[in-house]
C-alpha cells in the first residue's frame, strides 16, 4: 500500500522544499541531497506509484512514454551525454522510499559499481 506521509510525496505536495530540475503536470525531477556524482537527479511521477512494476502495472502508456521521455530531456537540459539510470525496487535492492523514482547519475567517470543509491 502506498503511504502518502513518504518523504516524496511530501515534496511533490509541496510540504516539503527541493531543489527542482524540472516539473510538469505528471513529473518532478530535484536535485538529490545526497549526491553520488555531479549529477546526480531524481526523477518521479507525481502519482502515488510505489514501485517500478507498480508504475508499469498502473500507469497508462502514455503516462509510460512521458515519464521515460522527460528523463531524456532532463539529461538533454543538463548536457549530460553519458549517464546511468538507476531504479531499486524493493528494501534489499537498496530502496528506502517507496514512490517510484529514478536516479539520473552522471558527470563522471561511475564505471564502478554505486552503492547507497536509496
């Protein structure tokens, strides 16, 4: 069951301040606090999505497309070329918020495995 008191969905419902990279009606994408590279952005839908296969069972294609689409432009917007795109799902995967997210990491070399991504 998703909970509406996760840090994200704070952020989205603006109780909580971000640093934001881009936002639409469907999309948020902010600065990571705790960033692992140069860049280093999390992007998210703005509906209550718990999970990766959460969104993919819920979320309508288009609404799929979007999401994937405005993580290219987001990249494209910071002029980043090369990038890792990182989506944990599921606590021993590593992920500690449960509103789906992806972590746009980039700016350096990251040929080494990351860890502590949420």
């Amino acid at each position: 069951m998703y909970d509406t008191n996760n840090i994200f969905a704070k952020i989205i419902s603006g109780k909580i301040d971000s640093e934001k990279v881009y936002e639409d009606d469907s999309i948020l994408a902010i600065k990571d606090i705790n960033p692992v590279a140069p860049v280093h952005i999390l992007i998210m839908p703005k509906k209550a999505y718990i999970d990766f296969d959460d969104f993919i069972s819920k979320a309508t294609d288009k609404e799929i497309h979007h999401y994937f689409t405005s993580i290219k432009n987001v990249a494209e917007s910071l002029r980043v070329i090369d990038y890792r795109l990182v989506s944990n799902r599921g606590e021993s995967a590593g992920q500690s918020v449960f509103h789906f997210h992806t972590h746009l990491i980039g700016g350096k070399n990251i040929h080494e495995l990351i860890d502590n991504i949420d």
